[in-house]
C-alpha cells in the first residue's frame, strides 16, 4: 500500500475508492508485478497531476526490464524514447 501510496486507505474497502484511487490500485498491481510484458490502454484516465506523477515514475523503472505496451493519445502517458505506431497507418483505405 505503500508503494502506490494508498496506506491513507489500507482499512478502506476498494468498493469505497474513488476512481482515481482504483486506478492506482490496478497499475500498483501491473508494476509490481513479476511479468516480462505490460499493455496498458489509458492508462492516466482519472488520475490527479500526483497521481500521474507517481506513474510517470513507476513506468521509468520498468522499462528496460519489461517489454511496455502503451495504448494512449496523451503524450503524457509513454515516455518521450518511445516507439510510436500510429494504427490508421495500417487501416486499409484511410
């Protein structure tokens, strides 16, 4: 609880967290865990300016030692380094 800096909330039900707080909980769950891979679709939607921060921060430390998957027009949400595909490139007609 610490680490997403939801321990204000530890004795709170997760029925009870607002959206932002559920957020959190999901990629608190995404970054910590063991995996090799994480697809992430939006994922800063209803984060505060901490909040968003606080991805930011966490979504450094895995790069590099997981392959990340970010679905997102917000600039903010992938890191400047990134490699971008733009989808319409593909769609046939466009």
């Amino acid at each position: 609880m610490d680490h997403i800096e939801l321990s204000h909330a530890r004795n709170k039900m997760i029925s009870n967290f607002s959206s932002g707080m559920r957020q959190r909980l999901k990629l608190g769950l995404a970054f910590y865990a063991e995996t090799d891979a994480l697809f992430l679709d939006e994922p800063t939607t209803n984060l505060d300016k901490k909040s968003i921060e606080w991805y930011q921060k966490h979504r450094e430390q895995v790069m590099g030692t997981t392959l990340l998957l970010i679905a997102s027009n917000q600039e903010h949400e992938y890191p400047a380094t990134a490699h971008k595909i733009d989808i319409l490139d593909f769609k046939k007609g466009y």
